[in-house]
C-alpha cells in the first residue's frame, strides 16, 4: 500500500485540470505546456477496442514532441474556418497512480467529454474513456506529461474530432 | 416496389435536395438498393488473418458475421441463431472456432453448421441438426475484399466491378495481401448519399492545408465504370517539395514505389470509398444507420511484404492524414454536416465543373471536375424510379 502524498495528489491533479483547461478554452499553446519538452514526449488518442485487439492505429498518433508542436498548427492555423466549431467541457478523475522511479509517475485517469455544437446548441457525449499517463517530474518540481494516451471507451466517435481528447 | 413521388429535373447536372431528406425516400432505398442488386464490400480477408478469427457488421441494419475457419477459410453468415434469430456473436472482432448462442446453446462452428443443440429429443420429430446451418447471404471476394449481396437476382461481383478493377486491384497493393494496422469509426450526421457524394471527390479549395503545406495536386485522371457509376481517379503523386509549416515532415512523406499513379481513390456504388494515398491504404466501409446518420467504419492497411521501418511509418501517417481527425481531411467531415442541413432547403443540389453540355452525361473527367459524380446519380435515379423532367 503505497503511503497517501497528498502534495503529490494535489499536484497530480492539477496537471490533469491544467489539460482540461486548456482543451476547455481551445488553448493549444497551453495544452502544449503541459507536456514535457523531451523528444519522446507524446499523446495517443486510441479506441480502446483498436487496443486490446493489438491495432496500434490511433484517431491522433502524436508520438513525438515535433507532432505535439504540429498539432498546435493544424488548429491554430491549417484548420482554421474550416469546421463548424464545438465547445467541450472534460470531467476528469484520478483513478490510480504509481511511481515508476524517481523522475517518472504513472496515473490512470478516467475521463468523460461533453460536446456541444455552436450551430446546433444541443450538448452531448462526445466520448468517455480513461488516460493513461507517464507524468515527468521535473527538477523544479514540476510535473509534465511524458506520455498521454487517451484510450476510448467510445469505438465510434459521434463526430469528427478537431481538438484532442 | 413502392412508386415514389419526386420528378427528377431533366438537367444531368441537377439532383434534387429532397432526395437527401425523405424519409420514404429513404425507405425504398433500403428496398431496391441496399437489398436490390448491388455488392456491398463488408471486410477485408486481412481483418481477420488467423484461423478462427472473426468480425462483426451490420450492413444497413442487417447483422453479419465474417469468420475464418480452422482450415483458413472466410466465410459471410447472418449473425442470427438459426433457431429462434437471436443474434449470435456480440463481440466487433475476436478469435473463436465456435459461436454458442446463450439463448438455447445451441453451437456452431466457422463452417456455420450446428455441432450441438441440448435436449433435441424434445424437438420435432426428425430433427435433423444439418438441416440448421446458419444462414448465409451471397458473397464474393476481389483480392481479399469480401462483398455481400442481398439480392439474388445481382450479377456476378466480375460484371459488377468492371472496369474499376485495376484501379481497386492497385489500390489493395497490387496482390490483396495487406496487413491490418486498425479502425477510425465515426458516424457523420448526413444522409448516406450527401458523405458518398463528398468523400471521394475533393475539391481543392476546400483543403487550405494544401496551400500552407505548398503541396500542388498531382496530374490524373477520373472516370465512371459500369452502369452504377463507381468512381476511380488514378493520380501522380505529388510530393511536397521546399518548406513546410510541419516540423515532423513524415506525415506527408512518401517511402513507397511508385509515385507516377500514386494516389488513387475508388468509390464504388452505392456506399464504399476507398483510398491509397501517400503510403496511406485506406477502406472505408459505410452504412446508412438512418436518413439523418452514416457510419463509416475507416479500416487502415499496410502491406504484408513491408518491413518494419515501413509499417511504423505507415502507421503514423494512417493515423494523421485521412480520417476524420486528419490533417487534410477533418474539413470533408465537417462538409458532409453541413452539406446535409443545406440539403434540407428547397431546389436542387447543381454541379458545374466539368460539365459540358448539361442534356449528356460523360464518362471520363478531368481529376479535379465535380461531374464524376454524375453517372452514378444517373443510375440512382434509373434504380429509384424516378422519371426525368421533359425538356
């Protein structure tokens, strides 16, 4: 039994409401900041029904820190009045974690994702699912994402998705 | 078959928006088409590479079950218990060599026949268990893509895939042998027609990425094959040359062979689209859920004879690039949305580029022309009845 940290849960859940902000406000730059500036640093949006059948493709494979960088661009600038725009709203929960060594925790997460269409105005389920992270503890103490996956409960998407899970 | 009321105009450049919205309509496409004669693909044989695995679809409501047997034999049944209709396998995907109906246990095997029923002895006299196989619609293949009909009377997958052989054979690497990398699956609030109308056709104009990626299109050519107005464009690649806004290149890379008809897209009548991008191999299966709904389950390949460095690459750009996530593609997701609420407005949907002479239909294009489109509307209209307006 791992003793309760609770500066450490505190600081774990921050990161996961710092993510949800930014989504939430469509603040890619953000989003970005909260991942760690290593190379290896990624995010995994992934039907978990492609996972547990040993199919690796995801809805968005950002598997490195340029295509993290990248995905701010198609939002920011490639996309930009090409979609009819939605707002999201993401319910987040620490769910489990565990320290891997001394600079790296892991964290399960669930996660559910309100959508709401400006045309439509009507609010649904966008997806539900759990994030599995690998969380970089830096030497100033900060905490980043080394690894995101957001593995979908949802196999079919009710819409295309523009901004990450 | 139901007479339905809609005149069509007598323009070939002109579909009437109605025919996006009805609801009787709709039902009567059901009928005559999607249980009339047409092949409708439902799986790649590469979905379900092993002894013993299997897939589920519902192909316009209708449950099915795609199983490899022990021997390595795929087979198409109705995924319903032959005894009371129960549906048999829930799971999407797996590995089973038998499927065992809770309702009554009654078991079968990959071959479909039943292997074990309990207490048969209080069954009808004479019951036979040979005689309770499950149920099997037609089906085909064409290198490995499995097509269903619903209808007895269609003609041979051969006659019904015509002249858009090639094209479909170069776009499933040449020989079928594909590998399977996973699913995107989403469903688009658009009437069947409205994302078939969209998907395979692009118009340049609606990708800025393109712009901002410094990415030319590529020369080529579009044209109709058979009757039913399946769609093949076939293309030269081109690849992006000197700066990009990217700072991972690799989702616009190409590693493979053959860039002179690098790009090639089929879209076959009346749902399937398929594409081969870049290093992108690309089936999409899709099927009406009702007259506002598609469901387009987007199956993403790689080739069996690719070594490692290749699949992983293949990956990443599968991932990034076409879906309804991707790069250059998110954008004809939102189009196939609004297109579909635009099409609740009175007239007719018109198209212009490419169209000559508005009383003929043609059957090549130029890559880029939206009239490519039109012998398949011609043949929808033939199928569906309705009569064209006198000049």
């Amino acid at each position: 039994m791992t003793q309760t940290d609770t500066a450490l849960e505190a600081a774990l859940d921050a990161l996961l409401l710092a993510d949800s902000s930014a989504l939430d406000g469509k603040d890619m730059e953000g989003w970005l900041a909260n991942y760690a500036e290593e190379d290896e640093a990624s995010y995994i949006c992934r039907s978990a029904e492609n996972s547990e059948n040993g199919l690796a493709l995801g809805f968005m494979y950002d598997d490195c820190r340029s295509r993290l960088e990248d995905r701010v661009t198609f939002v920011n600038d490639i996309w930009v009045g090409t979609f009819q725009d939605y707002r999201t709203r993401h319910f987040v929960q620490r769910v489990a974690y565990q320290r891997v060594d001394a600079s790296t925790i892991s964290m399960r997460s669930n996660f559910s994702v309100f959508m709401t269409p400006t045309d439509s105005g009507i609010t649904q389920v966008l997806a539900a699912g759990q994030y599995l992270d690998t969380i970089r503890l830096e030497k100033a103490g900060a905490l980043k994402l080394l690894s995101r996956r957001a593995e979908l409960d949802t196999s079919v998407l009710p819409r295309y998705l523009v901004y990450p899970i | 078959m139901t007479e339905i009321g809609l005149t069509w105009p007598k323009n070939f450049n002109e579909v009437p928006k109605a025919a996006f919205t009805r609801k009787d309509i709709y039902a009567e496409e059901m009928k005559r088409i999607f249980f009339g004669q047409e092949w409708h693909p439902v799986a790649h044989e590469s979905e379900l590479p092993n002894p013993g695995d299997f897939k589920t679809f519902r192909l316009a409501g209708v449950p099915l079950l795609i199983a490899r047997d022990r021997e390595g034999v795929v087979r198409v049944f109705y995924n319903a218990c032959s005894h009371r209709g129960n549906q048999l396998e829930t799971a999407v995907m797996g590995n089973k060599t038998e499927f065992e109906c809770p309702y009554h246990r009654w078991l079968f095997d990959a071959k479909g026949d039943l292997v074990g029923c309990p207490n048969h002895r209080d069954f009808l006299p004479g019951f036979d268990k040979s005689d309770y196989p499950l149920a099997q619609p037609r089906f085909d293949s064409f290198y490995g893509l499995i097509f269903v009909t619903l209808s007895a009377e269609t003609e041979t997958l051969t006659e019904f895939l015509g002249d858009s052989q090639n094209t479909l054979r170069e776009l499933l690497g040449g020989d079928g042998r594909l590998k399977l990398l996973g699913y995107q699956k989403v469903r688009y609030d658009s009437n069947w027609k409205s994302y078939t109308d969209n998907d395979g056709y692009h118009a340049p104009l609606l990708h800025q990425a393109f712009k901002l990626l410094n990415w030319q299109g590529g020369k080529g050519r579009q044209f109709a094959a058979t009757k039913h107005g399946h769609i093949c464009f076939e293309s030269a690649l081109s690849v992006v040359s000197g700066p990009t806004v990217l700072k991972d290149a690799s989702l616009i890379a190409f590693k493979g062979q053959d860039p002179s008809v690098g790009s090639r897209i089929v879209s076959l009548f009346p749902t399937f689209v398929s594409t081969k991008h870049l290093d992108v191999i690309n089936l999409r299966f899709a099927t009406p859920v009702d007259e506002e709904t598609v469901e387009v389950h987007y199956a993403y390949f790689a080739h069996q004879d690719d070594d490692e460095d290749m699949v992983l690459h293949r990956l990443r750009q599968s991932s990034n690039l076409l879906g309804p996530c991707g790069l250059i593609s998110m954008e004809d997701a939102s189009i196939f949305h609004r297109i579909h609420i635009g099409n609740h407005t009175p007239g007719n949907a018109i198209f212009q580029k490419g169209v000559h002479d508005q009383s003929k239909l043609e059957s090549e294009f130029l890559q880029n022309d939206e009239s490519g489109n039109l012998p398949r509307w011609e043949y929808y209209r033939s199928v569906m009845g309705f009569e064209r307006a006198e000049a």
